[in-house]
C-alpha cells in the first residue's frame, strides 16, 4: 500500500522516513554484482576489438612495403632489361617500423615470364607466418622496338 493510500485510510500513520525509502542493502548489493560481472566482459571485448585494430594496421602496412618492394623491382628491371632471379631479402622501413621482407622469383612455363612472390612481416621470426604475400607475373624481356632516327611516326 502506498503512503497517499494509508494516509487516505486513516488505518496506519505514516511517517515521513517510511514515505520516503530509499535502495536497501540488498538491492545495492545485486546491483554492483550485476555492474561486476559486465564491466569485465566489456573491457575484454573492448581489447579484442583494439587488438583486430592493430592488426588491421600492421597487415596494410606490410601490404605498402610489398607494394613498394615490386614497384622497384619493375623500376629496377625497367631501367637494366633485365628481372632479378632468384632469392632476394632485405628490411625497409615505414612508419618508423622496420618491415622484412622477402622475394622469390620464378620462372614459369612461358618463356621470359616470371612469377615474383614478394613476403613481408614484422620481424624476421616470422617468415613462416608472414603478414602480408604478393604474388604478380613480370616479362623478364620489357626491351622496346628502337625506332630508327629520322623515321616520321606521324605516317
């Protein structure tokens, strides 16, 4: 019964403390252990979700090393006619992180055709298990047609 109620009835007194009541211990008590148990769970979902971000991060940045690692190798064989065969390795370094990497290259079942597979990762431990591959296919010949001098491109 509320205390406008008992008021109203006249039957019980109601006294300005007992209108008035707060949370008991016991409600208090349920709540901090409701607040106790859920805060861990959201503190270790908030970790694992910093972690993927971290992640995430470190493979795009091993992704740019590799990128750039084919851009000088096409630069390289551009400039010489000639394709680096073989194991290469080496560490670069990209946002203030050293990146290992390491390519292989292979020729393949078409003549002067390659296959370059470009791997970098973190630290040199982990070659096994590297963050980023690339694998792309590069004509070993990119020598061009000379055009004799004096010769009219125009037709």
């Amino acid at each position: 019964m509320s205390c406008r109620a008992r008021r109203e009835s006249g039957a019980l007194r109601c006294s300005q403390a007992s209108c008035h009541r707060g949370f008991t211990l016991v409600e208090v008590m349920v709540a901090l252990a409701v607040v106790a148990i859920a805060l861990p769970a959201l503190l270790l979902s908030l970790e694992a979700q910093v972690d993927g971000t971290a992640h995430l991060r470190d493979k795009s940045l091993a992704q740019l090393v590799a990128a750039n690692k084919l851009a000088e190798l096409r630069i390289l064989n551009a400039a010489g006619q000639r394709l680096l065969r073989g194991r290469d390795s080496g560490v670069e370094e990209l946002a203030q992180r050293q990146w290992h990497w390491w390519l292989d290259s292979k020729p393949t079942d078409v003549g002067q055709f390659y296959r370059i597979e470009i791997t970098v990762a973190a630290s040199e431990a982990q070659q096994e298990q590297p963050l980023y591959t690339l694998v792309a296919f590069l004509a070993a010949d990119l020598r061009t047609a000379a055009v004799p001098a004096g010769a009219d491109s125009g037709g």
